[in-house]
C-alpha cells in the first residue's frame, strides 16, 4: 500500500486547480472556499488538506454528466409562453451556469477588474433614473409583449452582474453602461460629476474594454453574444462612426445567419447562456435587419439581406400598431435600397 503524498506546508490550493495546472485563486474578500476557479466550473472545492478520492469521484461525475462537452445547443423556432405571457427558455438546452470559464479566464478577469465600483454605478442610476430604455428593450422583445408584462426597470438594466458571470454579461453591462451614459447631458448632472474618472472617459473605456475583449465567436454565437454586438453598433452609431455601426450590424448578421436565425420555417440552433435570458430570437433578427437596412440607406449602400418575412400575416396580426410600422418601414427600405441598386449606371468610356 502506497502512502499518501504529503502536501507541502502552506499549500491552499484544491485538487480539481492542480489537476487542471492552474492557480488556484479565492475571492479576497471572503478568503474562503469554493475558489474562483470552481466557483465558475461548478465543481466541488477540495483542499489540497483532504484525501484527493472525493474530488477525482466528483470529477468523473461531472464528465459524464456532460459527456465530455461543456456547452449545450438549444434548438427550436420560437421561444415557448409561460401562462404569464413573458418569454421563457427550455430546460436543460442551455449552457451549465459555469461552462467555459475556464477557458476565457484572462478576459473574464480583465472585465471584472475594470468594473466601475458599486458606487459609481449607484451615481449613473441616479441620473438615469429618467431616461427611457425603450431603446434597450424593443432590441430583444416585440412591442405586444412589452406592452403586456410593462418595460423593465432602469435599475435591473444596470444590476451588477454576479461574481461568476460569463464575460459575454459582463461586456453588455458595460455596454449598457457606456449607452446610458451617452444619453445624459454632462454638463447639467450634477451627480454624475462625483464619478472617479470623467464620465466621458468612463464611457469610451467601459465601451472599448467590451469590444476588444469579448470578440471571440465562442463568446458571441449566442443570444446574448448578439445583444451585445448590437449594443456596440447602436453605441458606434451614436457616436457618430456609421462605419463601424455599420460593421458591428453586418457582423451580427453573418453570425446570426449561422445560427439559422433567419429561416422562419426551420428550427434555429443558437446558445443562451442563462436561462433567465429573455430574448425572442426571431424578433433579435428582425431588429438586425432592421438596423443594417437604415445604416445601409445613410451609406448609399447594399442591404446584408433581403428577408421581407418580417411583413407576414401571423407576424403583424399579433403585434403592436409600432411593431407594425417598423416592420412595414422595414421593407420599404429594403425596397428602396433594391431600387437603388438597379439605377446604377455602369461607367461607359466616351
């Protein structure tokens, strides 16, 4: 019988960290278990302290729980009603609530530390407090279920996201940060001046932070990787870089494409990574379309698609006299963009 390894004195670190060869860190505000790195993975927290049988047991159960995989897909062409008439998701068709971390650790770490303080963000609410997120919310939910279940409130909008969020929450916090702020006069608020940095610095670091560390297609082929990369084109927008709106919106689109967001008649396969994400996929790909065909028309160029589905019978029977419009605005501008494009002259050598 071979003895047990003797563990060095001072050691801290649990198996499941060691097994992984990565550091084991703990929360420094509690110091206490489970660490950073279980915490996001749900795996159990085992110090180095106690036999090592109970964490490997636990490892193997958690790999064929999963089969190997550490995401899921969730597939279907519409998200299902509860009885209350909000938009929910299915069962176990969404990502474990601590998938991937692991593998996006050093993004997830950057965002989180360059978080604003609870205290700057209590100071932006306070001076949202009147702004309206209409903007915000018709970008993930039509008008008719808006309408029957209200807006939601400012201060869930801007809710700090928990200590083991996914960095795709992270960045549209930020992202929601950055929008919101863009909408205050600066100059006549006189809470806002309290900030630690200037607010106007705040808003293109919070902004660039989430555009250039949640980039990768893994974080962003989902629902909320979506919202986010809207986000950043309204935020471009505003701005005034067309452009780049007009990038960020195209690029929405090819991913959304991929999802198969586009095919009313066929299933789409997309993740969602909460399942208290409330996003109504098809209503996301018409606000994409929407988005790129009246970016497309300041340009003086090209529609990404011509999908003119979002004017069927069903579809407007069951929105708002608004949703009705914007549809129908929708695809007029697809039609004059068509226009356009067949007036073209080709250039003739005289």
């Amino acid at each position: 019988r071979s003895e047990a390894k003797k563990v060095p004195e001072g050691t801290h670190s649990c198996w499941e960290c060691k097994r992984r060869k990565i550091k084991c860190k703990f929360d420094p505000l509690t110091g206490a278990a489970p660490c950073n790195g279980c915490r996001r993975r749900g795996s159990r927290c085992i110090s180095q302290e106690f036999p090592e049988e109970a964490s490997l047991d636990e490892s193997t159960a958690v790999g064929n729980s999963w089969n190997g995989s550490d995401s899921a897909l969730y597939t279907s062409p519409e998200l299902p009603k509860s009885t209350d008439g909000t938009w929910v998701n299915q069962g176990s068709s969404f990502y474990p609530r601590f998938a991937s971390q692991e593998r996006h650790e050093d993004a997830y770490q950057l965002l989180r530390i360059c978080l604003p303080s609870r205290k700057d963000i209590e100071r932006i609410r306070t001076a949202c407090r009147n702004l309206l997120v209409l903007t915000h919310e018709t970008l993930t939910m039509p008008y008719n279920i808006l309408h029957k279940n209200g807006l939601a409130m400012l201060s869930m909008l801007l809710d700090m996201p928990e200590s083991d969020a996914h960095p795709v929450f992270i960045a549209r916090h930020m992202l929601r940060l950055a929008t919101f702020l863009q909408q205050l006069h600066l100059n006549h608020q006189k809470g806002i001046k309290g900030l630690s940095v200037s607010p106007r610095v705040m808003m293109d670091q919070l902004a660039d932070l989430a555009i250039r560390h949640v980039t990768t297609d893994e974080l962003l082929c989902s629902l909320e990787g979506l919202e986010c990369m809207m986000l950043e084109a309204l935020y471009q927008a505003n701005l005034g870089n067309i452009q780049r709106s007009r990038l960020s919106c195209r690029r929405a689109m090819s991913i959304a494409q991929l999802m198969g967001l586009h095919r009313l008649n066929k299933p789409a396969r997309y993740k969602v990574f909460d399942s208290e994400t409330k996003c109504d996929a098809q209503h996301l790909w018409f606000r994409i379309v929407f988005w790129d065909r009246y970016l497309s028309l300041m340009l003086g160029i090209s529609e990404g698609c011509t999908d003119r589905s979002m004017i069927s019978d069903s579809i407007l029977a069951r929105d708002t006299p608004m949703g009705r419009l914007e549809r129908i605005h929708c695809v007029i501008a697809s039609q004059i963009l068509e226009r356009n494009e067949s007036n073209q002259v080709p250039m003739t050598w005289i």
